[in-house]
C-alpha cells in the first residue's frame, strides 16, 4: 500500500516552498506529526523558517546549534500563539502605583509613599519570582517628581523637580544601576550651559537621550555608564528641520521610539503648527540619516517591529468610528526607510464608547477594556477590503490602502491555579475594589503592548489618577532565560 504521506512523493524543494505558506503555530503542528516530518521541519526552520518569521534574532541573538534555533522558534511561537488568543501564562500586580516603567527584565515604580521599587521579571533557576527591592532616593519635602525610566540593561533614570528659593525649579536625573544597587551620578543642569539639558525621553543599553521641546528641539546623548555628554543634535530650529531653516513655527511636541540594532536607530516623530516630521537619526553619533514629511495630527505614534527592523506611523481616526490609520516603513538595501504599505485597523467601535485600545499593527491584534468590567480583551484582525476609496484614506493617489477588520474578541484568561483539580483556564479578576463612580470619582482604564510577549494593564480615578498595574506574561515561563 503506497504511503499517503505528501512529504514521501514530493521532493526537498516542493515540501519547502509548502511550508513558506504557514505561520508559526501551524508550523509548530507540523513537527509533532512524526519522526519524519519532525526531522523536516526542524531542518527547514533552522535554514528558512527563522529567517523569515523572526529575521534579527538570526542576525542578533542566536547562534548556529540547530538545536537552539528550534526551540528559541518555539518559545517565540508560543508567545505570539498565546498572545493572539488571549492566554497569559502569569500575571504580576503591582498596587497603588503612581508612575511605573518596564525593560527587558526590569520594572521599576513609584508609589504613591513618594517611594520608588524594583523587580526582576523574569524567573529563577527553581522557577520561583524575584523579591522586590526599595530603590533609595532621597527626596526634600518640596521637590517633585519627573520621569522615570529603565534600560533593558539594568540601568535606572529617576527625575526630580528642585526648586529654590527665588522660585526658579531645575531637574536632577539620579542614575542607578540595579545590578550594583547604589547610585552611579547625577545629570544636572550647568550654570554654564547655554541651552537646557531638555527632558529624558529613552535609556537604551547604551545612552541616555534627552530632548528639549523649545523653539531649539536638541537631541542630547549620554554615555549610560559613565554620563559623559556624547553629541548634541539639532532636530529642529523655530520649527524647521535643519538649523539653516527657520521659521516662527514651534515644535508641539515630540514622540521617540528606538530600533535596536547596530546602529541603534532613533525615530523622532515631530509635529509642528503647519506640518508633522520624522526624523531618523543615528544613536552611535547623533546623525541625521533621514527625513520623511507626513500630515499627522497630535495623537500620532510610532509602533516598532524589533524582529524585522520596521516602524509603523500609527494615526488614530475618530471620525466616523474608531480606527487607526498604519503607515508600516522597512529599511532598504541603502540603509533608508521607504513606506512599505498603508493599512486601516478598524475595532469597529463608536467613538462615543467608554473604549480603550492599543493596536498592535505589525501583528494585527488589538487590545481593549470596554465599560466598567474592567476585564482585558484581544482582538484579532484580518484584510477585508481595499480602503483606498474611503473619503477620509485618499490622501495619496493610485496608493492601495487595505483595510483589516475584526475576526474575534476573547477575554484574557490565566491559567489553573497549582492546587485546582481541574485543568481548565481561569478567568482574569482583578484583585481590587472600584471606586463609586457615582460620587464622582470615575474609573478610568489603560492597555498597552510591550514587545511580543507582554501587556500592561491599568485603572486608576480621574482624580487620583492610576491606581493598580497588571502585567500579563504570554512567553513561556522558562527560568533563567533573559529578554532583551
């Protein structure tokens, strides 16, 4: 009897090119079918199949064993399997929490105490959490708060307001190093400088970047180790984009996003009262490499694709429902962006509606917490139809803009606690009481995606503002792996 196995009569080549087809979790099916198709697959993912799913962790993060190809493929499968269909592995609750900020295996937060702690996320060797620790940071009665930030290496920026007698208030940024535990030096406005240092806007591995949102929009970097002034860059000059172009614009406001990778490269979205500005400068030297002009209103923001090395220009829509228009940039052979497509991302909602959404552009997934339940939900999408012709996507002629609608809305589910005899998932319930919206003190909510493998969820009062953060894990709890 002749084998109905497909992989039996079709050659090395066939079989391959069937497989470009899938996606990741049909992929991870495949292997299990038997010892034959585990063999192939294995092959294909470590010459093909990486490459094309998760193209910078080749490049990056994994060697050549064929075996730690294979099974850092499955755990970032995994991860995006449970993220798509809304099951969290664990979820870590931090409680009356003022300001909080998440990097690769780090947080840090501020309670409403005016104190300040941190904690490892990931796990340890026995698969147990790591304890909590007080980050030390004295403070006078009369100085305030400014940012807080964290770096993927352990690295902790901690902003504070001084003001002095005369009335005059200037920021001191404190660095700690998490490892070390202590402070390393301060970065303080000089008597001498001619410009303000401007406000800490991203700790990367490496640098420290401020950015002043004056007339003179400066990009400032600083060495993460020792705090020594590395460039200064001029972004823009009363509203222009090079020091040699003024105009009586000023800069509104600014938003950055970082694509790791060598060069690290910083994309600085920038509106002004007449147009919007994306400038991409180099981390290593402060250079500006590219200058894309785009009509963005103020609640734009840039969403980046770490794996691929891509950005989106993510523009939110209110008009007629709720949708974000997505303009997705990849880098060519010459080292610049150029616009790979446009997308329309519609959750189907009214603007009128208590909604809350983060989109997800480059994996087509949306989170929301709708009305007072205060229950997380995923939403995927899928193409349905060009929307070039919308009245409000016409912007650009003869360009395709495809448009994705919801396909599905599931709740975040945790799963079985270790001491329950059934195996089936829990729903998520949040571990804390609602304010009475009726006295005034309405909830409000908030959801964001971190990376692949992570969502930030939080409620808070509009008078006391956020209140409790959940941060639910969706990547397969392996101890002693660290994320960047």
């Amino acid at each position: 009897m002749a084998s109905a196995d497909p992989f039996q009569h079709l050659s090395f080549d066939c079989s391959s090119n069937i497989l470009f087809y899938l996606d990741i979790r049909s992929l991870a099916c495949c292997e299990r079918v038997n010892h034959g198709w585990k063999l192939f697959v294995r092959t294909w993912i470590v010459n093909w199949g990486f490459p094309i799913h998760f193209l910078r962790f080749v490049e990056r993060k994994i060697d050549k064993d064929p075996v730690g190809v294979v099974r850092q493929f499955k755990l970032l499968a995994a991860a995006h399997y449970n993220l798509q269909f809304g099951k969290a592995t664990r979820v870590c609750m931090f409680e009356d929490v003022r300001e909080i900020a998440i990097a690769g295996d780090f947080v840090v937060w501020r309670s409403s105490d005016r104190r300040a702690y941190w904690q490892r996320l990931n796990l340890k060797e026995g698969g147990s959490l790591f304890r909590r620790h007080r980050l030390l940071l004295e403070l006078q009665r009369t100085d305030k708060h400014g940012a807080l930030l964290v770096s993927p290496a352990g690295y902790v920026l901690s902003e504070r307001i001084v003001s002095d007698d005369a009335g005059t208030s200037h920021s001191i940024s404190h660095i700690y190093s998490l490892l070390e535990r202590r402070e390393l030096y301060t970065i303080q406005q000089a008597d001498d400088v001619a410009h303000p240092i401007g406000d800490p806007i991203h700790m990367s591995k490496k640098r420290i970047y401020f950015i002043t949102r004056t007339r003179r929009t400066e990009l400032r970097a600083y060495d993460i180790c020792s705090g020594t002034l590395i460039y200064t860059t001029l972004l823009a000059e009363g509203g222009g984009l090079f020091p040699s172009i003024t105009s009586p614009r000023i800069t509104l406001w600014t938003f950055t996003a970082v694509i790791d990778g060598e060069p690290e490269l910083l994309i600085c979205l920038m509106e002004t009262a007449i147009m919007g500005t994306i400038a991409i400068v180099n981390g290593d030297n402060g250079r500006i490499v590219q200058i894309i002009r785009m009509d963005f209103g103020a609640g734009a923001y840039i969403t980046v694709d770490s794996i691929h090395g891509e950005f989106a220009v993510c523009i939110p829509d209110m008009i007629d429902s709720i949708s974000v228009r997505v303009h997705k940039y990849a880098q060519g052979a010459d080292g610049l962006f150029y616009e790979r497509c446009e997308e329309v991302i519609s959750p189907g909602c009214s603007p009128l509606s208590n909604l809350e959404i983060d989109v997800d552009p480059f994996r087509y997934l949306a989170a929301s917490v709708q009305g007072d339940s205060g229950i997380p939900q995923i939403q995927t999408f899928s193409d349905g139809f060009d929307a070039s012709s919308m009245a409000h996507h016409t912007e650009r002629q003869g360009t395709a803009v495809i448009a994705f609608l919801p396909t599905g809305k599931r709740p975040i589910t945790l799963p079985p606690k270790p001491q329950d005899e059934e195996e089936e998932r829990r729903g998520f319930v949040p571990h804390h009481k609602m304010p009475d919206s009726r006295y005034g003190n309405k909830v409000k909510f908030a959801v964001r995606f971190l990376g692949g493998e992570r969502l930030l969820f939080s409620w808070g009062t509009l008078f006391w503002g956020n209140e409790a953060f959940y941060l639910f894990h969706f990547g397969i709890q392996v101890p002693g792996i660290k994320r960047g």
